[in-house]
C-alpha cells in the first residue's frame, strides 16, 4: 500500500512540474512580442533623463505653444479619444519624404501648454497606419494630451534636446490632441 501512495505522490509532483513548465512555455509562445520590441525603439534613458521639452517650441511669435487641446488636429498626425492606458494609438502618421524618419511623441498638456513626453515611436516616411506609443507613463482619465511629429536628428534614438518638433509651412506644430476616456 506504502509503494502505490509513494508512486502516487511522485506522478502528481512530476504532472505538476510538468503542468508549470508548460504553462510557462505556453505564455512565451503566445506573448506579444511587438510590445517588447516597441519599447527597445525607445530608449528609456533618453525620455527619462529629461521629461520636459529643451525647444523653444513656438507657434508665431510666442515662446510656449499654448493651445486649446480640443481643437488641435492636424491630417499629418491623426488620433481620437480613447481609453487611458500605457499606450496610445495613433491612427495616422503622413511624415514628409524630405525626413529620413520621424517620431511620433505623446506629451502631457499643462495647462493648454505641452509639457512631459511621455512615451516616443519611430515611423519612416509615408504614411504609417496604426501607429502604437508605449508610454513610460500612463494617460489619466479625463486628461488632455497632443501627440506631436518629430524629425529625427539621424541617431534613430529619441532625444526631446536633439530631434525637434516639425511645423508646417504656417509655422504650426504638426499635432494633434486627444482625450483619455
């Protein structure tokens, strides 16, 4: 009797372990991979060693861009208002061809000005469809923010003191803003 309660034990222990390492290798092999890979195209050193803006970002003669977040779109960049989270999508990107790439930046509003960016991704140019941003920081329930097209300085990292913001021919930041639901 010893012998079929001891081998009994021994199957159970060994189907768990089993059970563990196929679970384990189950949630690997169907694991979104995109995520992961997004966030490497952002280096988190580069948003986290300064948050805030190093441009004078500027719309006319003014030194800040102030805006009326609701109003702000643009067919370059465009996104609607979706459920907050750790990412946004971008509907579209349209980047100029005369760029060698770009990046599409989510930034906090502070006051109607645009403060903290908050996660970054690299596009190419053309149009781009669907275009996810990993933030390193999350959106907030009823909160505004603008998504905001760079240029990139050629290094293929995000830099907020390297890579500037793209206007359009009226001097205008090309962006566009949205509400976290």
């Amino acid at each position: 009797m010893n012998t079929i309660n001891l081998k009994q034990i021994i199957f159970f222990v060994l189907g768990f372990f089993v059970g563990i390492v196929g679970l384990y290798s189950w949630s690997h092999f169907f694991s979104d991979t995109k995520d992961e890979e997004a966030l490497e195209s952002v280096t988190k050193s580069s948003l986290e060693a300064d948050l805030t803006p190093q441009h004078n970002v500027s719309v006319g003669n003014d030194s800040a861009t102030t805006i009326s977040p609701l109003s702000v779109q643009s067919d370059a960049v465009v996104v609607a208002s979706q459920g907050a989270g750790d990412s946004v999508l971008v509907k579209s990107v349209d980047l100029d061809s005369k760029y060698d790439s770009g990046w599409v930046v989510v930034h906090e509003l502070n006051g109607g000005v645009i403060a903290n960016a908050l996660g970054a991704t690299r596009v190419d140019p053309g149009k781009s469809e669907n275009v996810k941003v990993y933030l390193l920081r999350g959106t907030e329930h009823n909160k505004n923010y603008v998504v905001v097209l760079y240029k990139d300085n050629g290094d293929k990292e995000f830099s907020l003191k390297t890579d500037e913001p793209i206007s359009n021919a009226n001097k205008e930041l090309v962006m566009s803003s949205f509400l976290a639901k």
